[in-house]
C-alpha cells in the first residue's frame, strides 16, 4: 500500500503545482479556499479535504480520483475537469484505468483521458544535450494552432530537473515540425534530466 500511496501523492502534488501555475500561490492558508482568488494551493488543500469526506473508507484510486473531479464540480463548477484528468493520466490511473478494488494487484493502468479533455502533449523529454542547453524542444501530438497559442496563457509551468519553474525565463518560442514541434529558448541549464512542460486547460479549446 506504501507503493499506492506514492503514486497517488505524486499525483497530488502534480495537480498542487498545476493548479499554482493556473491561479498563483497562496502564502497564508489560515483564511482558506474563499475563490480563485485564494490562489491554487488554497484551492488544491480545499480539493484534497472536501474529496476526503465522500469517497469511501479505503478507496481505490479511481475512486480518490472520482471524488477530486466531484469537488471540483461542487467548487468551481468544473472548471479544472481537464487539468484533473490529464494530471492522473500521466500517472497511469487515466479514463480507461481500472481495479478491482483498492487491494487489487492487477490494476490496469491507462493514460488517456475524456474525450472531452483530449491531451495534445508528450509532456516531458529528456536532454542529453552537451550542457548549457539554452533551448528546449517540445513535441506535441497534434498540430497546434500557434495564432492562439502564447506561454503566458497557454503554459502553466516549465519544471526542471530539480523541480525549478522556468516559466518566467522563456524568452522566446520557434515552431517547427508542421506546427507539432515548440522549441523553448531560455537562459542556459546546466541540469540533465526530465524537463516538464505542464499546459493550461485552454489549449485543449482553441489551439489544437
């Protein structure tokens, strides 16, 4: 179960982050979730606290994930349905995930999400480039519409391998590829490792 649990926190903690990119960082949480305003970790401890409260006593993780997409509805109207999915998706526990119960060994792991919420983004890569790498390329599944696209909308963070958000330092974007291919200039990173680009909900309406 300890194996469970850190997948299912690792999840969490990818949504935390996403939802911070998507709405800012709460300092304070004494006031709570009041509205987006509170910013996204308010948010996230609001989501996490209420889900607990209407999933059943040891829940699978389809059923943990059931009840975070719940509260979202019950928040916010359901305005992080996307988010939610594509952050469990990469985690394995996507839309055609399955278990048969919370202590089953034979879970199915899937990576997909509603059609709904379609994923357009192989979200991470790994650069093995000769250092400093001063850009990053980012290949998308689909051609995207890059009219619409920009970093400060679209793009909720650019994680390095140390966890670092390089989103403020991306000074410039190049599309190649038919439009399916973004390459991210920045200043030069001297880490090798799993560069990770988190997108916003949005993209899935109007840039693909």
């Amino acid at each position: 179960m300890h194996r469970t649990g850190q997948v299912w926190c690792s999840a969490l903690w990818d949504l935390n982050w996403a939802l911070i990119g998507w709405y800012g960082q709460t300092t304070d949480l004494s006031a709570g979730y009041t509205g987006v305003a509170s910013g996204g970790s308010a948010m996230m401890l609001r989501l996490v606290l209420n889900a607990m409260t209407i999933q059943p006593a040891n829940p699978s993780l389809f059923q943990a994930r059931h009840a975070e997409l719940q509260v979202d509805l019950n928040l916010t109207g359901g305005a992080n349905q996307g988010l939610i999915w594509q952050t469990f998706a990469r985690c394995g526990f996507g839309f055609s995930a399955s278990t048969a119960s919370s202590s089953a060994s034979t879970d199915v792991e899937a990576f997909d999400v509603p059609s709904a919420f379609p994923s357009v983004v192989s979200a991470s890569l790994t650069q093995s480039s000769v250092l400093p790498v001063e850009s990053i390329p980012i290949r998308f599944t689909k051609p995207i519409n890059t009219s619409t696209f920009s970093v400060a909308d679209d793009v909720l963070s650019l994680a390095s391998p140390s966890g670092a958000n390089l989103k403020g330092l991306i000074g410039g974007v190049v599309w190649s590829g038919g439009n399916t291919i973004l390459t991210l200039s920045l200043p030069a990173q001297s880490r090798v490792g799993q560069y990770t680009l988190l997108l916003g909900p949005a993209i899935n309406a109007s840039d693909t």
